[in-house]
C-alpha cells in the first residue's frame, strides 16, 4: 500500500514537472530548428491545461493547509459541542456550521464519519458533507476570482449550495430518522516511527502533504479532462449542447462526476466552459460536484451502508437538478 501510494506521487512530481517544461519552452519547442509539426490541438490542450492547473494551485494549497490545521488543531468532540442536534430545526443552524468548515468534498468525510460515531446526528452529518465543500470561505474565495466578471454563478453557487443542504438533509431525517447507517470498520493507526510523538505542526505537515498529493491528482485529472475536451471536440458541438438547459445541465453534472474535482479548484474549470455552456449547466456542475463525485462515492461506501450511499446519491443528483431547472426557470 505504502509503494503503491509512493509510486503514485512520484508520477505526479513527473508529470508536474513535464507540464511545467512545456510551460517554460513551449515556444522554443515551437521554433527549434528541428521541425516538430505539433498540431495546434495539442498546443491548445497544453495551454489550457496549464492555465486551469496555475490559477486552482494557489486555493488548493489554502484549502489542504486550513484543513490539515483543523485536523491536528480542532478535536472532533469540540466540534461536536457546539453542533445542533434536533430533528428538522438543526438543519439551519448545522448549514451555518458547516459554511465554516474549509476542507473539500473528499475531506469532510472522514471527520463526519467520527462526529456520527460520537453522537452527531445523522441528517446534520450529511448537511456538513454537502454543505461544507461548497460554502466555506476558500471555496467562495476561489469561485469569486474565477467568476468576478460574473456574480450571477457566484451567488448561485453559494445561494442554492445553502438551500439545496437544508433540503438534503431534511429529506435524510424524514427517510432515515436517527438510524445507524455506518459500516463497522477496522481502524488502523499510522505510526511514523519518530521515537516521540510527532508535534502538532509537524502533524500538521502530513495531513497537508498526505492530502495536497491526494486531492492534486484530481485536479490535475480533471484539467486535463476539460482542456482535452476543449481542444479536441469541435466547437459547434460543445456550443449544440451546451445551450439547452436540460442535457447541458445533464451533461455538466456527469462530467464534474466524472471528473472528481476538489471545491477549491473546481471553477478554474467550470469558468474554461463560460463561452460554451449555459449559466445553468456552469452552477450545476459547481454544486453538484462537491456534493457528489467518484472518489467520495468510494468512501462514502467505504464508511456508509450501501443503502444510504445509494439513496443519498438519489436524493442529491434529483434535488440538485430540480433546483438547476427551476434557478433557470425563475432567474436567467
């Protein structure tokens, strides 16, 4: 396991460093002497990349370094103190709450699992999974820089991200009450073999850099899902689809699926699709995504009863697109 993730960060230092040659030589490349033919495709995927990849690092960074603070700063019990905890009036105050937790999607979900293992009700646990990797403050910061030019998505993002948590998690009190939805699942402890107890900073340190790499293949995956996307798929298709609301809206909430973005970096590839898609389709892709993707479907079933990761994932992609068509219905 230990080889298995080593390997898996030295080929994202490989490709970093690939990336970041093209960066630096690209117009060298561009005009040695050897002629290359590189066709402009590829030169567009490399530039659109690399613009998705340099301005989301930055927010990534703030959010793997806010979160590894609050793992090795924050007890879950202090946490748990000043959680509301009854039936449907918590779900206001735990939105509130959860706006305040800045740590993405992948995350919440661990800390949630302990805070449900210690008392916290299960509807406001599901209000923080939803909730928190939209609304907390790094998110909002990195979807203000990325959309200043155009609030509307920004306001849409954090306005129906508030409502559509409320919702979700009143609909998870209703079908499941209180019952214990979690697997039994045998811990492990992780030892580092120092002699003596690590420092909290030190500690610190390895949730960062333990997450940075875990939730940077990510980003880089989907960069270069959406750059490819971009550069090879002709423009009077992606602008066929992208303009109904039904299938973009779809469409965009499959793809952030699909692609498993991290929050904090997710509207440097949302804000690549502006002149393609609809408004509609663009905050459907930003508030579905945190709330649901394939790596926090995995470990929701890895900590979840399968029932409840399937009816939650029902609930959430049939709320999300409801309030999508009717967002467009009322506001655009």
């Amino acid at each position: 396991m230990f080889q298995q993730s080593t390997r898996e960060n030295i080929m994202i230092f490989l490709l970093f460093f690939l990336f970041l040659f093209g960066f630096l030589f690209i117009e060298e490349i561009k005009s040695s002497a050897v002629p290359l033919n590189i066709p402009g495709s590829l030169i567009d995927l490399n530039t659109i990349f690399l613009s998705i990849v340099l301005e989301a690092f930055p927010f990534l960074l703030l959010g793997v370094f806010v979160s590894a603070i609050i793992q090795s700063f924050v007890s879950e019990e202090t946490i748990k103190r000043f959680t509301p905890k009854k039936g449907y009036i918590a779900l206001v105050p735990a939105t509130v709450m959860a706006a305040l937790f800045p740590v993405c999607e992948c995350a919440i979900i661990p800390v949630v699992r302990r805070l449900i293992k210690k008392g916290m009700p299960l509807h406001i646990g599901v209000v923080f999974l939803v909730a928190a990797p939209i609304l907390n403050p790094v998110v909002f910061l990195s979807t203000f820089y990325a959309f200043r030019s155009d609030m509307t998505v920004v306001y849409a993002r954090m306005g129906l991200g508030f409502i559509l948590a409320i919702v979700i998690g009143g609909i998870i009190y209703t079908i499941f009450k209180n019952k214990d939805m979690l697997k039994i699942v045998k811990t492990h402890t992780h030892a580092h073999n120092h002699g003596t107890e690590p420092s909290k900073w030190k500690m610190t340190m390895y949730h960062m850099s333990d997450e940075f790499f875990d939730t940077g293949k990510y980003l880089l995956f989907g960069a270069l899902l959406a750059s490819s996307f971009q550069a090879f798929v002709s423009r009077e298709f992606i602008a066929s689809i992208g303009t109904e609301t039904w299938s973009s809206s779809l469409i965009m909430m499959g793809f952030a699926y699909l692609v498993s973005l991290c929050s904090e970096a997710d509207a440097f590839v949302a804000v690549s699709f502006q002149s393609t898609f609809s408004t509609a389709s663009i905050v459907a892709f930003l508030v579905y995504g945190p709330m649901l993707d394939i790596k926090n479907t995995l470990m929701l079933l890895a900590y979840f009863k399968k029932k409840f990761v399937l009816t939650l994932m029902l609930v959430i992609t049939v709320t999300v697109f409801i309030a999508i068509l009717l967002f467009q219905l009322l506001f655009l």
